[in-house]
C-alpha cells in the first residue's frame, strides 16, 4: 500500500490540475478553430513540422521543480473526456514547460496500417522514448 501524499505536495498537485485542466479546455477550443502551428505559438510551444532531422534518442532530464507539472499534466490528459492524444499531451505540457523552450515534433510510421505520433523534445533530448520508432513530418 503506497503512504499517503503529504499535505503540500496534494495542494501543489491539485494546483497544477486545476492549471492543466484550464489549458485542456483553451487547447481543445483551439484546435478545433486554428491550425497547429498557430495553437503552437499561442502556448509558447515551437512547432516543427518541417526538420528532416531524425527524432532524438536520448532522453531529457527535467528540473526536479518540473515534476508536478509533468505528473498533474499525465493524469488531467489520461482521463480528458475529448480523448487521450499524444497531440493534446504534447501542447498542455509544452505549455507548462516553456520556460525550457520545449519544440513539437510530429512522426509517422507504418506497422500495418499508418501511425502518426506527437513529442516534445527539449535541448535536442525528446520526452518519449517511442518517438525513435517514428519518421519526422520532413522527411516524407
């Protein structure tokens, strides 16, 4: 049985939820009346659609005051009654996380049938280790 959250660490997450619920909502108006690059730029988020550089492969390391953003920002996504995308994951928490200049990649791949697929990646490191297993958006 895991112990029970500390009372300040439940307050600071219920804080960031509360944040990551509030950009959900203004992302999934968003997107629904501009385009992507334009939603990017609105959150502070660089979008690249264009570089024919692979995605990278090491992984970022995140400052430790980053954590309860990222993990509120996961759970609010998981249960988002729109749907959990990787697109939706990708500009709420690149949003949270501007301050570390985060870039939105977009891949695609073939396993059967197309599969397309969203990453932040910060520094040159990526966020998701699946992102290796996709093509950038400007190689096609």
């Amino acid at each position: 049985m895991t112990p029970p959250m500390p009372f300040r660490r439940r307050v600071r997450f219920t804080f960031e939820l509360v944040r990551a619920v509030w950009w959900l909502t203004r992302i999934e108006l968003g997107l629904r009346r501009n385009t992507l690059p334009v939603m990017c730029r609105k959150l502070g988020v660089e979008c690249d659609l264009r570089s024919a550089a692979p995605p990278a492969t090491d992984p970022v390391i995140l400052p430790r005051r980053t954590r309860t953003a990222v993990l509120a920002c996961a759970y609010a996504v998981a249960r988002w009654p729109f749907g959990n995308t990787c697109l939706r994951r990708c500009l709420v928490l690149g949003r949270r996380l501007r301050m570390l200049d985060p870039v939105l990649r977009i891949g695609v791949r073939r396993d059967g049938e197309l599969s397309v697929h969203s990453w932040l990646e910060i520094g040159g490191r990526t966020l998701d280790e699946t992102s290796a297993h996709y093509a950038t958006l400007g190689n096609l």
